[in-house]
C-alpha cells in the first residue's frame, strides 16, 4: 500500500443485509477485520431496532433447531455441546464455539428451552481476562453486543440499543478518509463506506478495522451507564427491566475464573428447584449438531 492515497480492501463475499455489518470475522494477513454484528453506523449515528428484526436476528422464543439458522448463530458458529435437566423442570443446551476459533475457551453460550424446544431465557459467559484484554477485548465486545442484540425480544431492541452501542463504541476509534471496500473477489468496482480503525494513530499492519456504510459513529452519553460498568468491572452487577425479561449483567467466578455473565431471563424466573414434577416426555431431547 505504498504510495498509494486511497485504501482499498478486498473482503470476499462482503455482505451488508439491511443496512447492517457482519461480525467478528479474523483473516490473516494486513489487517484485522471486525464486521460489527448488527451495528449500522448511519448518517445520523444511530442504529435500526427495525432492521434487526426484519433480519430476524433476535433468538428469544426461537425454535431449536430452527433458531440455528438466524444470525446471532449463523454468523459466530455456536455449537452445541451438552445440555442439563435444570432444577426447575427445563433443558437448557450448552454452546462453544468451534475449535478452529482463538476465542473458545472464553467464552460459553447457555440457552434454556421451554416446554415445546424454545428459547425462553440465553446466558453469554465471557472470562474476564478476555474482556479486560487490551487487543482481544475488541472482540469480546462484538460478542457482548451482538448477545445483547440476539437475547432480548424483538420489541425490546429499541431499548438496548443504546446499551450495545455504548459496548462496542465506548473505546478509542478514529475514522479512517478515503477508503473504499471491494465487495468480491471477481474485481467488482470498490464501494464507498465509512471504516473506523480502533486506537489512535494511521492504519497500519495488525490494526483492527470496522466498515459500513454511512459515516458517524452513535453518539453515547458522556458518562458511562450502569450496566457498561458491570461489563467494564467495575461494578459487580446491574439489571435492566424490559416489557416482561430482565437483562442481568454480573461479575463472578464461573469454574474457577473471573468472568462476565450477561443473561436475559423471564421477569418472574424462578430457578430455585420448587418445580419437583418433571415429566420427562415433554422435555425436547433432540439435540441437533448439523450446524
């Protein structure tokens, strides 16, 4: 790229549904790529609820195997790797992400499934030292917020939203002038957008990138809120009620490790074992791997 004034990046098969980036993607090689899930970065520096749910992006009261295909688990590849009766009568399945991701052993997905196999309540575990992590921790935001985004139900987006734009976009980022993204890898003509690099300083090799269209960032309120200082540690837990779930952040040791635990579950959720009646032929035992 020397001598060159104008940036152009080749992203094979780069989508934009509905105005809205794809996330958390690594490539080797010049730069690193963040897509941020479900993050448009707007003209006015807001992002659309609406536009989520038209992509049916939320997971709440989705049906698995069918939820599988949306994009909270199309895109980050969760996958499946046990499951538990809990005390109070339900399935909830355990998720890691493949093998093949740097991240894995940082991260644990757990959603708890109602009487007829929906999702009724998610809970996203992230270690600690994962989120506090100076260049990792970029990513850990794109999980949190795009767990944020999934978990909740859809008419709730617009009341989360400015907690995952706070999550993502309070930290150093700085707009980066002429750029354009080409959009496949026949040699399309290159598309004009807005791309951000974090930290200060010029982009260079290694740097971590995001790009969409428009060319404001959300504008956040001067001091942080609750809840982002529960995922920043400095508080130990925080709530947000919605129409009828609760969004929890907390800071605890899960297994032996400091780690951050959002979750969104039913206002009246009660796990404390008083349902002692199971019947079994009602729980969904199939536990579908093809992902």
């Amino acid at each position: 790229m020397r001598h060159v004034r104008q940036v152009v990046i080749n992203v094979k098969n780069w989508v934009c549904a509905g105005g809205f980036l794809n996330s958390l993607r690594h490539r080797p090689g010049r730069f690193n790529l963040i897509l941020a899930a479900l993050i448009a970065i707007s003209a006015c520096g807001q992002t659309s609820a609406r536009a989520v749910t038209q992509n049916t992006y939320s997971i709440y009261d989705g049906e698995v195997p069918e939820v599988y295909s949306r994009q909270f688990f199309s895109y980050f590849h969760f996958r499946p790797y046990g499951y538990r009766v809990t005390r109070d009568g339900f399935i909830e399945i355990s998720y890691k992400l493949p093998h093949s991701n740097h991240f894995r052993s940082f991260i644990n997905l757990y959603v708890k499934l109602n009487e007829s196999g929906h999702i009724k309540q998610s809970t996203l575990v992230m270690q600690r030292r994962f989120v506090d992590d100076k260049v990792r921790g970029a990513f850990a935001r794109d999980y949190a917020k795009s767990f944020v985004q999934a978990a909740v139900p859809e008419q709730d987006l617009d009341a989360v939203r400015p907690l995952y734009n706070e999550i993502f976009f309070r930290q150093e980022i700085k707009k980066i002038p002429n750029v354009k993204i080409r959009s496949d890898s026949k040699g399309g003509p290159a598309e004009a957008t807005a791309v951000f690099k974090l930290g200060a300083g010029k982009l260079k090799a290694g740097d971590i990138i995001i790009f969409g269209p428009g060319g404001e960032l959300p504008k956040l309120p001067s001091k942080p809120s609750a809840l982002y200082r529960c995922f920043a540690g400095e508080r130990k837990s925080g709530q947000l009620k919605l129409s009828f779930m609760v969004l929890k952040f907390s800071n605890e040791k899960v297994e032996g490790e400091q780690s951050l635990v959002i979750s969104v579950v039913p206002v009246d959720d009660d796990d404390s074992g008083k349902k002692l009646d199971i019947d079994f032929s009602r729980l969904p035992l199939r536990i579908p791997v093809n992902l």
